[in-house]
C-alpha cells in the first residue's frame, strides 16, 4: 500500500537523487557555456612560466580573475631580481612592493609600498573583494594582509638583488633609468642597465573561455628607487586596464612616464574606437615619446594588449622588449616592435 511515509521517503530520495544529480553534474561541466579560445600573455621572459600556472585555469575552464592572480604569483615566488620579496631593493636596501588587479566588472584592488608580504597580488585582490576600496599602501596594507592572515616574512634579497644592490651602492647614483635593454643580451634575456639587471615586473592579462578578460601587475618597481617612490604598476589606469567590452592591457618600463599618460587606459580606449591591439599600444607609446621628445632615448616602456576578439599585440619605445604568449595551439616568447631600434633616431 502507498501510504504517506511512503510518498514522503520516495519522494525524499528522487530529491536526493536529483540533487546527487545536479552536483555530479555541476563538477562534470562547472563552464557549459564555451565562447572563446583562452588565451594569456604575460611581459618578459618571466612570464613562460607564469603563463603555464595560469593555464591550469585557463585550459580547463576556470576563471580569467583566478589565472592572472596564479599566474603572477609564480613570478613573486621565484627568488629573482625582479618581482617579489628577493628583487631589488629601493636605494635604502628596502624592498618594498606594489601590485594590482582588475577583473571582468570593473572590480579592482591594488597594494602600494608593501613590505615583507610574499604575494602583494594577493592581497591586492583581497583588498578588491573585501574592502570598499580600491587602493591601500604602506603599513596599512600591511596590517590589512597580515589580518587577511598573509604571513610576515623576513625580507631576503636573491643573489642576484643583493650583487646588483652592492654595485649600485659603489656610485649610488640616483639616476631612475629603467630597462634600457643592453645591446649585447638577447631579445629574451633580462636588461641590464650599466651592468645591472633591471626588469621588475611582470604583467599579464588574460581571457578565458567564457569571453571574460582580466589583468594583474606586479613588481618591485624601480630598482634602487627612492624610499616611498610608486610606479605605475598599483595604479588602475596607468599601469593595468580592463575593459571587458573592450580589451585588456598592462605597461612595464618607466612607471612615471606611463602614469602621465595613464598609459594602459589610453590603450584601451584607442583600441575601442578600432585600432588593433599593436597599434593601439604603438600610439601610446608614441604618446609618452612625444611628450619627452629626446629624453625618449633614455627610458623605455612597453604594452601589452588583449582585444576581446582574442587578439593580442604590444609595443615599445626601445627595442628588446618581449611577451610571453599562450593558447590551446601555441606556446612562445614573441618580440615586440619598438619605435627606436638602436641606431634610429627618433
Ligand atoms: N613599471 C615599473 C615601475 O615603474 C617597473 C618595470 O616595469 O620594470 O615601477
């Protein structure tokens, strides 16, 4: 007989069942909807490896948001010069880092002369999701991640950081000169500007296979900089940019002459009204150079762009500059064009 308890037990387990189902199904296909080919690049020869982290999210239908924050997070865990707590000090033997994130919606978060935090993009993102804010620096960023529960480290410069500080300090000369790439290194090997290596960010942005862009910048900034000094890396607009309707972009080179312009936003906003991503970066490269007119020789800055039909370019002011790229078909460094090759004149 089909009683009540019956009716109640049967129809408690097709619920289960249906909810069984539903999960099993959700872990099978957590992306159904597939729109776009992934695809990620990230600035200098750093970013190969970074590009490979990020494509464990990427490749399997994850999150363009979470790529970019594990991608880069490679690079601030490799004990190099550059990026994280073993890159170049500022000129008072001080590491001192900035970081930013922007996702698909507008949502960003950026972290600023933050010091013994091993993973500042992390925090960055925290600050874009926990807090009302957008930006926080210094000790308060550091309270703030130590809160997030990031642990304090103790800051240790790589071999490298610490042999390039120490010849820094036989002239401390305050010359903010950066990645001027040495004629004699090749096109993927690390600059060195008077003998010491000078690269110190990386930046990638990223797309994944539901169309939705992201971007992420991280860096120790300038090389034995002055104490406080901020480059474009943390600051929205200059140093990274995401529009999802749009593109998405991240500068390297000389933070202040990209922070002028808001370098990545003005990338953006020449790929919206139809450039393609190399000559959109190539135009605002342009930009900075005819603002500084024959200073241009002594700096250089480079973009990296992502437009949102999946194409990808960039461009530099000094020749040398070079990205890391990644797609379902290919996995490669690419050089990017610049306007001065050397020998030109400008
Ligand atoms: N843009 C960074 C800064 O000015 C440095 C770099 O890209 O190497 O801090």
């Amino acid at each position: 007989m089909f009683n009540r308890r019956k009716f109640l037990q049967s129809s408690l387990l097709s619920s289960i069942g249906l909810t069984l189902g539903k999960k099993i199904f959700a872990n099978e296909r957590p992306y159904p909807v597939i729109k776009n080919n992934p695809i990620v690049i990230s600035t200098w020869d750093a970013g190969l490896a970074a590009n490979k982290d990020a494509w464990k999210i990427l490749g399997s239908g994850g999150r363009a948001l979470d790529a970019v924050e594990a991608g880069v997070m490679v690079t601030e865990s490799e004990q190099s010069c550059c990026v994280g707590l073993g890159a170049n000090p500022d000129r008072d033997g001080f590491v001192t880092l900035d970081a930013s994130i922007m996702d698909e919606n507008f949502n960003c978060g950026s972290v600023a002369f933050l010091e013994r935090i091993k993973h500042p993009i992390s925090v960055a993102r925290r600050v874009m999701e926990k807090t009302p804010h957008v930006m926080l620096v210094g000790s308060g960023a550091q309270e703030f991640a130590v809160a997030e529960g990031f642990p304090l480290e103790e800051e240790k410069l790589s071999d490298d950081a610490e042999k390039n500080y120490k010849e820094w300090l036989k002239k401390s000369e305050y010359k903010p000169i950066i990645n001027i790439e040495n004629k004699k290194s090749s096109a993927f090997a690390p600059a060195k500007v008077n003998g010491e290596w000078n690269h110190d960010t990386i930046g990638m942005v990223a797309m994944d296979a539901q169309g939705n862009l992201s971007g992420s910048c991280t860096t120790s900034g300038m090389g034995f900089k002055m104490r406080g000094r901020l480059g474009d890396s943390p600051i929205i607009g200059a140093g990274l940019f995401v529009d999802n309707e749009v593109g998405a972009v991240t500068a390297t080179g000389q933070g202040e002459d990209v922070i002028r312009i808001c370098g990545s936003h003005t990338v953006i906003e020449f790929m919206r009204q139809g450039l393609s991503p190399e000559e959109a970066c190539k135009k605002t490269v342009e930009r900075i150079m005819k603002i500084k007119g024959e200073a241009a020789k002594q700096i250089q800055v480079a973009f990296i762009a992502l437009n949102k039909k999946g194409q990808v370019g960039a461009y530099a002011i000094q020749k040398g500059f070079s990205y890391a790229l990644k797609t379902n078909k290919e996995e490669k460094m690419v050089s990017a064009k610049s306007v001065l090759n050397g020998s030109d004149k400008w």
